[in-house]
C-alpha cells in the first residue's frame, strides 16, 4: 500500500469505534428524549446524550449485557444534574437580580412617604368598616378570609370592597386631586 491509498482511505476504524457507533445509533435518540422530559431542553438534552455516550465510551471494561442499563441510568443522573444546576442557577440570578437594582433615590423615597401619608390620612376619614376591609385586602386576604376577620357574610365581601374603593377614591381626589 502507498502513501497516498492510505491518505485517501482516511483513518482505519477499529473495533472500538465500531462499537461507538453501534451504541450511538442504538441509544442516541431515546437517551436524548430521556433527558429532554427532564430538563425541558432538547437541544441542551442532545447535548448531554452525548455526552453520555462518551462517558460510556471511555469507561473500560463494560460488559455490553449491562451497556443499555449503565446508559439510561448515566442519562437521568445527567438529566438530574441539569435540572438541579439550572434550578441552583436560577435562584442566584434571582438574588442577585435584587442585588443589582439600583437603591431608591431621596426623591423617590420622599415620594413614597408624601403617598403613604396621604392614603393614611384618607384611610383615617373613611368609615372604620371600609379602612379595615381596604387595608385588609391590600394584604392579600381572599374574599373568606376578610369575611372570617370582620364577621361579615362572605356574599357581601364583593360589593363592599367596590364601595370602599369608591369611597376612597372620591375622598382621595377631593383632598389630593388626581395627582398620585
């Protein structure tokens, strides 16, 4: 054989590389689908399948009887591994999100103060059934809850937190306009 036939005929596949490529086209697709219902990425879960088989590949001495066991439990080991990463990635980025924003401004606290004052005094001039029910809800109490903590019939909840509201907008803008 001469230089250039063996140029030409490229590397000499052995035994290992035939094995590769079995494994591969046996398992790829259904490994990739393993993990993709896991992590709710294909692309990312292509990724990792392959990673897999070239784990698989690099291992010595795995008896090919155990080849489709080793391989689906390495696949959803991995798929587990990238959800928690992501899971762990996205609560840093969350906290840190809140890290980064910019601290409020002095006018923009004076701002909140002036309106916290002025929702409390108009608050304070409705009547007392009406500020409770307002405050109550701003707190996140369902329609039962407020009912349950001003013995009130449930039925009724629903109009009159409409007519607190309508109360409190009226007193609002006859003190402060339409202005926030």
């Amino acid at each position: 054989m001469d230089a250039e036939s063996i140029i030409t005929a490229g590397p000499v596949a052995d035994s290992s590389d035939t094995r590769l490529d079995t494994v591969f086209h046996a398992h790829y697709t259904r490994l990739a689908r393993v993990i993709g219902r896991v992590i709710h990425d294909q692309a990312r879960a292509e990724e990792l399948a392959v990673e897999v088989i070239l784990k698989w590949s690099r291992k010595s001495g795995a008896p090919d009887t155990q080849t489709e066991t080793w391989l689906y439990r390495t696949a959803v080991r991995e798929a587990l591994d990238e959800w928690r990463r992501r899971a762990r990635q996205h609560r840093f980025e969350s906290l840190f999100a809140m890290l980064r924003e910019a601290p409020p401004t002095p006018e923009h606290l004076y701002s909140e103060d002036v309106l916290r004052l002025r929702v409390s005094a108009v608050l304070s001039s409705l009547n007392r059934r009406h500020s409770e029910l307002l405050l109550l809800r701003s707190e996140g109490l369902s329609y039962q809850e407020l009912a349950v903590a001003l013995n009130i019939n449930p039925g009724y909840i629903g109009s009159l937190l409409v007519r607190a509201q309508a109360d409190f907008r009226k007193e609002y803008t006859k003190r402060y306009g339409n202005q926030s």
